[in-house]
C-alpha cells in the first residue's frame, strides 16, 4: 500500500497574505531573523494581526543554520507568552527554527500550536514538509528532524517577500529547488504523485531561475520559482532526498557553505554516481535521470550519453548564475578540505537522507565524490 498526504493549506499570489485575517490565530508568536525586523518587512504580518484584533510576540533571533540554542530561546519566550499559534516568517532558517520549536513545546505538554510559514526565498520548501535541520555548531553536525507534528498548517506564497533577495541568494535557493526536485524523483520511494510535483517544478526551475537571477524584480519569474519551491518541497516531503542532501548537510556544516550552493556543487557528481556514468554497468537511476532529460528535450544516442547531457546542461545553468563549480572557488583551503572528506564522508553516510539513495553509497564512494570538489585534486 502506498499513501500520499498534504495536510498544508497553501495560499498563492501577491495579494494572498491578506488571509492570514481568516485563520484561527488569537494569540501569535513571529519568529523571523533580524533583517525581517529591522527591515519592517515583519509589519507586513503585524499589521494584518493587529486589523484582526491579534496580539502577537516577535521573536527575532534567527540566524543561519539555525542552532539548539537559539530554538531553546524562543521556547523559552513562547513559555513566558503562551501563543496559540507560530507564524514563520524567512527562509529556510526561521521555518526551521519555528517547526522545532513548536515540536518541542508541544512535546513539553503544551497544547499543539497552529503553525504558519511565509517563505521569503523560493528554496527550502520547508513550508510544506516535516523536516527542520538544526545546527549544533559545537559538534559542527547538522541534524534534520522528522515529524509529522511539524507540517505547516498554513502556507503563504507571496512573491512580494522575494524580489529584494540578492542574485546570488536566488541563485543558491534556486539550485537547492531543482536539488530537491531531482533528489526527489530519483528516490526509492518515489510514486506517481511524487513524480507529478518533482516533474513540475523541475520544468519550472529550468524555464524560469536565470531569469529571476538576473532580472529580481521580474514577478512573474519570482512566482513561478516560488511555487516551484513548494512543489518540490511537497515532492520530498513524500518521496524523501538523497546523498547529495546528506553530502551538503556535512559539508555544509564542515566549512559554513550555504546550503543550496553545497547542493549545487556536489549536484552534477551526484548524478554521475547514481547513474552510473563513470561504471561499465548501468544503474536504475540511470533511467529516472534520464527521463527528466527527456522531459527537458535532452536527448543523445544512449542512455549514458542523454544523461551526460542532463549534467552538462546542470553546469552550464551553474555558469549562468554564477555558481562556482569546485570548493577551492568558495575560499576553502585545499589541503584542510582534503583532510576533512573522510569525516564528512562518515556523517553523511549516516545521514537520514541516504536512505532513499538510489544508488547505496560506502563511505569510499562518499569521500570520492567530496574529492572531485578539489580542483587540481582527484
């Protein structure tokens, strides 16, 4: 038996924020980082409360690659004010930091809150899934968290919030959308619907990210990416990642590379190794990628050779944006990277992620694959 479930309500459009009016929301507590605040963009959500007649708490300590520490502040602020609902407003980071948060609190005996995103990046699709990544820089280990208590009752897609993230934000988000649709129709427990949203936002990502990267105010491309974020978010939630997730999240945690640019760098390699490209043998996987070259007019005499194409075409979208291609480009010392591969290699073995892998990777393959990161290296 298989099951498909989606228990976000999601609200799309520029002028869709206005329904926040509508929920049942007496007693609200905003989590978003500084910028949010600072900004005034916050506002945007408090005005709508206070038309409402809503009291609310904005916590505004989120930082990237959110920390226990700072999900443990903001429980202990909810504790002090006694919400009845959480409203996320950022990225990946304060989606993150509100879905553990409000887990936490309610396993603490607290009655479950109502929980809301507003995504400002089109990346993370944390708006829909049952996933928050929190960091414990100590450790310098990140850990996804699973839980169905932790899907968003409400989602908002206002591409408003979107048309002031710098290019290089977009072109990271962007690249951690089409990691996650990828990833997602790759799976072990891909299914037809799975395949239906990867499918989508894989052709919108394709039709319109370089143009939001280089055109931001552009707000039909900004909502198309949104939309295309939540699609792949909705695809994973149901289908689960891969190793390229499970690579980034050490990686990432390793040297402090945003996620999506971690996604993107170790994207095309992870084609290669789950497709088989480099092997005198051929994979499954092989034909999953294949498809999605297919669907994006890819097409070469073999199977091997249309997915060779499909990563070529990855690397020069890569190019376009803007996007470096090997790890010495983001400023890590080679030699300190190199060191390090055989530790990473052994947390994202263990990576939750890994498990849906098409292909199953030992830690050799793992550290390899981090290897060809290294320019001039193996």
């Amino acid at each position: 038996m298989e099951q498909f479930v989606m228990n976000t309500k999601v609200y799309m459009g520029s002028s869709c924020l206005d329904q926040i009016k509508e929920l049942p929301v007496n007693k609200a507590y905003i989590i978003c980082d500084p910028f949010m605040a600072q900004s005034g963009k916050v506002s945007m959500i408090t005005d709508l409360l206070t038309e409402k007649g809503s009291s609310f708490e904005v916590f505004s300590e989120v930082v990237p690659d959110p920390t226990i520490e700072v999900v443990s502040r903001a429980i202990g602020n909810m504790q002090s004010f006694g919400p009845d609902a959480i409203i996320a407003l950022g990225g990946g980071s304060a989606i993150d930091t509100a879905k553990a948060a409000s887990h936490i609190y309610t396993q603490m005996g607290n009655a479950k809150l109502y929980l809301v995103a507003v995504p400002t990046t089109s990346g993370t699709g944390s708006e829909v899934t049952n996933f928050s990544v929190i960091s414990d820089p100590e450790a310098q280990a990140k850990y996804p968290l699973r839980s169905d208590s932790m899907v968003p009752d409400a989602a908002f897609l206002d591409p408003r919030f979107t048309v002031s993230v710098p290019p290089h934000i977009t072109a990271d988000t962007g690249m951690d959308v089409l990691t996650h649709a990828l990833e997602a129709y790759a799976s072990t427990s891909a299914g037809d619907f799975t395949d239906a949203f990867a499918e989508k936002a894989v052709k919108l990502v394709w039709g319109y990210l370089a143009r939001t990267v280089e055109e931001g105010s552009d707000l039909e491309a900004r909502t198309h990416m949104h939309n295309a974020s939540c699609l792949a978010g909705v695809a994973f939630n149901g289908a689960g990642l891969g190793l390229c997730h499970s690579m980034a999240h050490a990686l990432g945690a390793k040297f402090h590379i945003p996620h999506g640019r971690s996604n993107a760098i170790l994207l095309p390699h992870i084609i290669s190794f789950n497709a088989g490209l480099e092997d005198a043998g051929e994979y499954e996987a092989c034909k999953r990628y294949m498809a999605i070259a297919n669907m994006l007019g890819i097409a070469a005499g073999t199977d091997k050779a249309t997915v060779h194409g499909l990563v070529r075409h990855i690397k020069n979208l890569m190019n376009k944006i803007k996007i470096p291609q090997q790890i010495t480009e983001l400023n890590v010392d080679r030699d300190e990277f190199l060191q390090a591969v055989e530790e990473m290699a052994e947390k994202a073995l263990h990576d939750n992620c890994t498990l849906t892998n098409p292909r199953v990777p030992t830690a050799e393959d793992i550290a390899n694959i981090y290897r060809k990161l290294c320019k001039g290296g193996f």
